[in-house]
C-alpha cells in the first residue's frame, strides 16, 4: 500500500521478486503467500521443496504482469494504535528479514506485514528495517494521533528516542525515515520488550528471513 517499495539490502534476485509482490500487497504476508501458493501449478508453493526455482521465478514474474491488490483495510477503534516489530538475522550478519503487527486499542489486529532484509545483513540492521516498515504502513492506511511501539531492539530504542547516533554502519538511512515518520505522530512512546515477552511481529520477521535466503534464481 506504499506508493513505493521500501529500500532493502542486497537480495537474491528471488528473494527480490517476493519482495516486490509484498510491495504490490501492502507487506501483507498472508496475502502475498496465498498469491504466489495460487499461482504455481500442480503441488508446491512458496516454501514448498517440490517447487522449482523456474516455477517459481515464473509465478512471481506473472503475478506481478497481473497487477496485484492489497487486502482490504480494516477500520481501527479511534486514532490510537500499537505497533510490535522485531528483525531477524541468521548469523548476524546473515538472511535477515523485518516483521511488524499493527493493533488497534481493542487488542484486533489491523495488519501483519514482514518482509525479507537482506541475504547478509545484521540485527541491528533488520530491527530498523521492521521499524520503518510498521510506520510506513501506519501512516500509509491510518491519521494515527497516538502509537506505542513495543520492541525488543536497545540499540533502536537509544537511537530512535534517546537521542543517540545510530551506532550500526549503514542504517542511516533507515534511521532518518524512521525519525521523519515518528515526526507525523502527536504521541508516540516505546515499551521495551524482553525476550520473554511475546511478540506477534517475531514469526513474520522469520518469513522475512526465510525469503532472504533463497539463493540465485
């Protein structure tokens, strides 16, 4: 629902046509899962070991000739909304992937977005990358006059409402979307979450992750 794909790392050529069939939906996982399962034939799908790079490169190509549509956007309670993310990295730095849940006051989740990093990018790296994304997507589907972001990320957290440099080489271009979006919201603060705490945001961070490591193709 981005008027434009999100920068990202480096991706496989692959991991990059996901990429772009997320943009065309909005990030929405589900949708865009269920939309690349439909589109290859016979048995297999997104993750599917049956299915074959041609296959697949071939339904992402065809799914983004068709012109894809985001899901509709649900109505929120009141103008005030939670946004959980998180980021994954497999060997920090490694396939890296970015999640975000966006809820409403009344606990119902709005939206579940992720998307893949990079095939070699850090945690740190992936945590601004799911922060941007819930933002962008917020403020792209709602006028939010109040958000609490709950993450799990110090590093962010210092940078983004401590006032700090950001200490992760290359992200600040991350970190200065991340401050222009925060700009547009009256009331924002943060809950810092600890590893025990559930975070919706994790398992679409892994999906993210997961797409950043398919390899050529």
């Amino acid at each position: 629902m981005t008027d434009d794909s999100l920068p990202a790392e480096h991706l496989p050529p692959l991991a990059a046509l996901v990429d772009e069939v997320l943009a065309e939906v909005g990030y929405e996982v589900a949708a865009a899962t269920d939309a690349v399962d439909d589109a290859i034939p016979g048995y297999g799908g997104l993750f599917d070991p049956a299915t074959s790079r041609d296959e697949l490169r071939s339904a992402l190509e065809d799914l983004l000739a068709s012109g894809l549509s985001p899901p509709p956007t649900p109505d929120p309670t009141d103008d005030a909304f939670v946004l959980y993310v998180d980021g994954s990295s497999r060997g920090n730095p490694g396939p890296a992937g970015a999640g975000a849940v966006i809820l409403d006051t009344s606990g119902d989740q709005l939206a579940r977005l992720g998307r893949p990093v990079g095939s070699r990018a850090g945690n740190n790296t992936a945590e601004y990358v799911a922060l941007q994304l819930g933002l962008s997507e917020l403020l792209t589907r709602y006028e939010p006059h109040r958000l609490e972001v709950r993450i799990d990320s110090m590093t962010v957290i210092r940078d983004v409402w401590g006032g700090e440099d950001p200490t992760e080489p290359g992200v600040g271009t991350y970190s200065e979307a991340v401050a222009d979006a925060l700009s547009s919201v009256p009331n924002h603060r943060y809950t810092h979450l600890a590893d025990s705490d559930p975070n919706p945001a994790d398992a679409l961070a892994t999906v993210g992750a997961d797409i950043a490591a398919f390899g050529p193709g």
